[in-house]
C-alpha cells in the first residue's frame, strides 16, 4: 500500500451482493490462501469481478475493492484494510 500503513480494519464476510460497511478498503489481508474474488471500486453495477487465484496465507492483496463475492472464493479469514 502506497498511501502507508492501514489506519482500521474489519472482518470481511464475502458475500455477492453486499459492499463492505466501511466503504471500499485500500486492501485485503488473506489470513488462510485460497482464491478471492473481489469487485472493484470502478465497477458501479458490480458486473465485473476479478478472481486471484492461489493468494497464499499472509498476503496484503493491494486491490482497492468494495466487496469480496462469496461465490468462487475459497480464502478466509480475510480482513479488509482501510487508510
């Protein structure tokens, strides 16, 4: 993260219809590997979705996103990271 150090943070529970309550996060921690997919701050109807696949355990992910879909992620305990 180039902005610096995340500032707060929170559980994610992936989900495919619903946007993290914080707004979108300036990262993702990956706790245990896995794939995430995530939908991006740029992508308003939530049509288009990335998949990263085999993100391993302890990862930052440097994605600005607003959710993590349930459907095709396999990775837990993620948090997002928020500056």
């Amino acid at each position: 993260m180039s902005d610096g150090p995340a500032r707060s943070f929170a559980a994610v529970t992936p989900h495919d219809s619903t946007d993290f309550a914080g707004g979108a996060a300036a990262a993702l921690f990956v706790g245990v590997g896995g794939n995430v997919v995530v939908v991006g701050v740029e992508d308003s109807d939530g049509a288009v979705v990335e998949t990263f696949k085999n993100v391993a355990s302890g990862t930052i992910l440097p994605v600005r996103c607003r959710r993590v879909n349930a459907t095709n992620t396999t990775a837990t305990d993620i948090k997002a990271l928020y500056l």
